[in-house]
C-alpha cells in the first residue's frame, strides 16, 4: 500500500526531466564529478606531504648558528613561604561580652 508503483515513478520522473531539462541535469552530474576527482586529488597531496613528512632518510633540519633551541623543559616552582597561624579569638578578645 504505501509502496511506488511503475505509474508513480513515471510521474516524478517526467516531472524532474521538465523541471530540470535533459542538459541541466548533466551539467550537474558532470560538475559533481568534476568536485569527486578534485577532493581525491586533494586527498592523495594531503597523503604526498604526511608521506615525505615521516620519510626517515631525510636528514633533521640544522638551526643557524646564532638561533639557539628555546628550553621548555619544565621546573619546579619556588617553594612557598610559610602562612602565618591562625589563632582563634579568646573570650577576653571578643568586643561582644
């Protein structure tokens, strides 16, 4: 029952083809092929630079003379000074009584 019988199909399928006309339509099949091949190219590049990234036969990059390695190694924080005590308020010390 709530299935598309033949008739239903032939319907909306002549109705896209007067919507959309027979070149539209392949226009944009042709342009969506055209966005598929890009996006592997694009893939296979981003592969490219992670691929020659992790190459182990290229040598490390020497830094010039004058640039020195920052340190980020990290250190202890100084110790911190004592607190004073805190003594409780005596009966005598009470502004209250």
């Amino acid at each position: 029952m709530g299935g598309l019988s033949l008739w239903h199909w032939l319907v909306v399928i002549i109705l896209v083809m007067l919507l959309f006309g027979k070149g539209r339509i392949s226009d944009m099949m042709g342009d969506l092929g055209k966005g598929l091949k890009s996006f592997k190219q694009g893939m296979a590049d981003e592969d490219d630079k992670t691929s020659r990234a992790a190459d182990p036969r290229q040598e490390p990059r020497q830094l010039p003379r004058e640039q020195q390695p920052i340190d980020i190694t990290p250190t202890a924080a100084p110790p911190a000074e004592p607190a004073a005590p805190i003594v409780p308020p005596t009966s005598s010390d009470d502004p209250r009584s």
